[in-house]
C-alpha cells in the first residue's frame, strides 16, 4: 500500500527535503507547518499541532497513515523561551501520538538531537545508550519525548522511529540551532562578506549532509520492527568538525572567507554536547553508511546556494 504521509514542520529546516524526498521514493505528501511554503511540490494545509480537531480532519481527509513529526523550537531559540520550548516541543510531541492513536496510525518519524546529551555523557565519544543530563530546554523537551517514544514502543501502542540529528548542513537558510554557524559560514562565503562565530574556533561537534540524514531516516521507516535493536532514538553522524576545521574546507574549495570570533552563550550549550557519537547501532541495523564526508559536504552545499 502506497504510504500518505502527514509532515508537520514542512517549513522548517527538515521538513522541505523530506518532502521531498518522499516524493521522489512514490509517497502521497501532506505537508502542513504554520508558516506557508510555496516552493513545496506537495498538498498543503496550515495545521497547529495544538489543534487537535484540525489534525483529526486532515488525518481523515487526506487518508494519513503515517507521520513525520518535525514542528519544534530549536536549541539556541529555545534558551530565550524555554516554557514555550517545552510546551511546543512536548505538547505538540504527545498532540500528534493522541492523534495516531486516535485515527489507528502506528508508524511515526520524529527526530531527536544530540542535544539530549550532557557533561555527564561521555561526550568525547557518546554511545547509544549513555547517560543523559542535558543542560538546554530543547536536550531536555526531547529526552522527555524520547522517554515516551520508549514507552510507547515497549506497550506496542504506536511504532515511533527516531534518529538523534547532529548538525545538518544544507542550504537552507540558518534557523536557530546552535550547529547553524556551518550553514552561516558557506552563505557568507558565498556572499563574500565576512562572518563573525558565535562558538570557539576549536568548539568540535558531529554533523552530517541533509542528504545522508534523510537517506538513514527513511530506510529505518522502512525497515521491519524485528530488525531493530533500539526502542529509543538511534545516534547518528558522519563527520565532526570545529568553525576553524570548516573554515580551513571552505578556503580549501576556492573561497576567501574572512572570519572572526565573538564567543555568546551558545558556546556553554556546545560544550554539553558530544564531540563524536557512536552510531554502530544504526549503521548495523538498517545497513547504513553516509555518503558525504566534511570536504563533499561543504562542496556540495555551497554550489547549492542560491543568493
């Protein structure tokens, strides 16, 4: 049976490429957000995660079978409103499982974050399974719906999926998380303006290319519940790199960046967080490896910028 799958969050910095994406691999799409998104080659609704009659009709409207939960506050905006961080970020986590089990969805897509991690966490090389005092609302609104993810998962009352995102690196435009510097570092150099870091030019952490975290995310939706080792979030990364490691790719690749450093407080949450991660787990049971390294990344991103 052919996939109908309801995003929430379609306009945010996940949610565009998997539509995508989604798409592309013969799924029916509903994108939904708040905010309008006319680039989206989809059918599209403005949905509240809070309204829950309005989720109810649209699950039944369009025939949902599925849901990729990406409507949240990201970590550095989170820190200026963290009661609205949690209430949206857990509220809106439990509205859309309400509305599943309501309407008889069992499978839904929601990502997690590295930020679940804290200085308790091994962070120089955090495993799967370590653990968790984390020191932003964001790390803890998601560790909070990690645990009912696990819940949910152990009762066999709905089938949540779930990847511990690091850094994205895309081209779409910076939205408020604290590994954002790496996308704001390739518009500036594509612009040919300088860029002054909020982060220490050392400050190491994991990312990946927005293609290789799709890729790995929809082939675990895929895969057979019996094949997965993990009720929880799966960790997942493909290179860890600091503003001075990227600064180095970016001139390397044939662009005159011209930075400096203005370290706010952004730099103490990027110190609670991992360095490297450790994602045997994912790569062994779904059978996956990235396809981007640091270099192909930044190569790959920058060309597609479009100003």
């Amino acid at each position: 049976m052919k996939n109908r799958i309801l995003i929430t969050g379609a306009s945010g910095q996940l949610g565009e490429f998997f539509v995508k994406s989604l798409i592309q691999d013969n799924n029916y799409v509903l994108a939904t957000d708040i905010r309008e998104n006319k680039s989206l080659d989809c059918d599209f609704e403005f949905f509240d995660i809070f309204n829950f009659e309005m989720g109810d009709q649209l699950i039944k409207k369009y025939k949902i079978n599925q849901v990729y939960n990406f409507a949240a506050i990201l970590s550095a905006k989170g820190e200026k409103d963290p009661l609205l961080t949690w209430e949206i970020n857990n509220a809106g986590f439990i509205n859309i499982a309400r509305l599943c089990l309501k309407n008889d969805i069992k499978k839904i897509f929601w990502p997690s974050s590295i930020a679940v991690f804290g200085h308790n966490s091994n962070l120089d090389f955090v495993k799967n399974d370590e653990a968790m005092l984390p020191e932003t609302m964001y790390g803890v609104s998601k560790l909070a719906c990690e645990k009912v993810m696990f819940y949910f998962n152990s009762k066999n009352l709905i089938d949540i999926r779930s990847i511990r995102f690091p850094g994205i690196v895309s081209n779409s435009e910076p939205g408020g998380g604290t590994t954002d510097y790496i996308i704001d570092m390739l518009y500036h150099a594509k612009k040919e303006k300088n860029y002054t870091c909020f982060l220490k030019e050392n400050a190491f952490l994991p990312m990946m290319h927005i293609d290789d975290a799709i890729d790995a995310s929809i082939k675990l939706m895929k895969i057979d519940k019996s094949s997965l080792s993990k009720r929880s979030p799966y960790n997942i990364s493909s290179f860890e790199t600091s503003p001075s490691r990227w600064l180095d790719l970016i001139k390397s690749i044939g662009y005159d960046l011209k930075m400096n450093y203005k370290v706010d407080y952004r730099q103490k949450i990027a110190d609670s967080w991992p360095k490297k991660v450790d994602d045997t787990a994912l790569r062994k049971d779904i059978k996956w490896s990235p396809k981007y390294n640091d270099l192909e990344t930044a190569k790959h991103i920058i060309n597609l910028i479009q100003l």
